[in-house]
C-alpha cells in the first residue's frame, strides 16, 4: 500500500493516459479493456480521489469499469450509487458481499461474505446494474471463508437465484 499512497497525481494521470492507450490499442483487436477497481483508489488525492484522476484522463469510449462491489462497499461508499453515477462505463460487476464488521478503510482489508449474508442490498444493486448496462456478472468471495469455497458458493447462487 505504502506504494499507492507515494504516488501523486500526476502519477495517476499518467496511469489514465497508459489506461486508455491499452484501449486503444486493443479496440483496434476487436477487444474491449475494462479497469477492476479495489478500494484503495477510492483514497483522496488532494481534492479528489484516485479514482477521479483515473477516470478523469480515461476514454470512456475506451476504458469501461469492471466494478467490484465488495470494494466500492469497503472503501464505504455506496457501490449503488457508485455503479449509476458511472452507468456509461459500467459493464462488468464482481458480485462480493461483506459482514457488518468491515470498516471503511484503503488497505485492503474486508470482512467477506457470502452473497445474501451480509450488508449490502443486492437487489437494488443489481436493478441499477442491469439498467446501467453491465453485460457480466461475477460472483466472488475473498477469503477467508467460514466454510469450504463450494458450500459458500452455493449459498451466493442460491440466493442470487431467487431474486428475480
């Protein structure tokens, strides 16, 4: 983290320009480029955050955002309104639910969960999601988990299923 909280601004504008000429480049392969977020770039960078810098100096036309929930939640916005602010860009979403105990925090650090078990309101997320434009849907869950990966995996599908 220490390497992420040295750089400036201009380190993260520079980081948006290399961002949107990897888009560039794989456009012209027919491939589409998006940024996975964590939370650490949800950190303020003097009036802003690392975020903004890194959307401020991408091509929307070129970069879209691969959002993972868990993240955006941990960092303690609303992932929500994060995911609607950001509709022209969302396309991809890492479906990751957290317990009551995750501060908000840059380092890396949650409490995971199971999807459906913790604290976060997955179907007005995913509402906002399909009517935002996010084409892919990805459940995951950080360790460590409670119980073996398949039992918790299922737990996430099944509660996932019965939300329509």
């Amino acid at each position: 983290m220490r390497a992420v909280q040295a750089q400036t601004p201009e380190d993260w504008a520079a980081a948006g320009d290399i961002l949107s000429a990897f888009g560039e480049r794989l456009k012209r392969e027919g491939i589409g480029f998006a940024y996975h977020n964590h939370n650490f770039e949800f950190a303020k960078l003097g009036d802003a955050t690392i975020m903004d810098a890194l959307l401020a100096r991408t091509d929307p036309a070129l970069v879209k955002l691969e959002i993972d929930v868990g993240w955006v939640a941990a960092a303690g916005l609303d992932p929500q309104a994060f995911i609607a602010k950001h509709a022209d860009r969302a396309r991809l979403l890492h479906i990751k639910d957290l317990r009551a105990s995750t501060k908000p925090n840059f380092e890396l650090q949650l409490d995971p969960t199971e999807v459906g078990s913790g604290i976060l309101n997955w179907r007005g997320i995913l509402q906002t999601a399909i009517a935002s434009g996010v084409e892919h849907f990805y459940v995951e869950q950080e360790p460590p988990f409670s119980r073996p990966e398949i039992e918790a995996a299922k737990i996430s599908y099944d509660y996932l299923s019965q939300l329509h």
